[in-house]
C-alpha cells in the first residue's frame, strides 16, 4: 500500500467534511485578498447587472463582519 495517499480521515478531509468550515476559509481568503488589493492600489473587478464593473481600491469595500 502506498503510504503517500491520504487516509479518509486526514485533516483536509474533515474540514471539507465541515461546510462552516469550508466557508469560513474561504471567506478569509476574500478578505486577505481584497485587503491586498486595497492596500496595493489595485482594483478588482465583480459581476454586477449582467456585466463585469472594474472598482477602483479606494472604493473597495470590506465588511467588518466578513
């Protein structure tokens, strides 16, 4: 048996085993990497009415609640 593959019970299993905490990883990295964006001056781009809307890093904004 190769003792390379993971075991169904590993660490990474669990958390996607765990939506709360599949969100919560996943929420953090949104917020690391507008956090980026902001502090680097880059803009970022979302989908909004159909379309894709370029917004500047000054107008970037982050929930404090995210």
């Amino acid at each position: 048996m190769n003792k390379n593959i993971s075991q169904p019970n590993d660490e990474i299993t669990r958390v996607f085993n765990d939506p709360d905490a599949v969100t919560d990883a996943i929420r953090a990295g949104i917020k690391s990497a507008l956090l980026q964006h902001k502090k680097m001056g880059n803009p970022i781009c979302v989908w909004r009415d159909e379309k894709v809307v370029w917004i500047e890093a000054k107008d970037i904004n982050i929930p404090k609640n995210f």
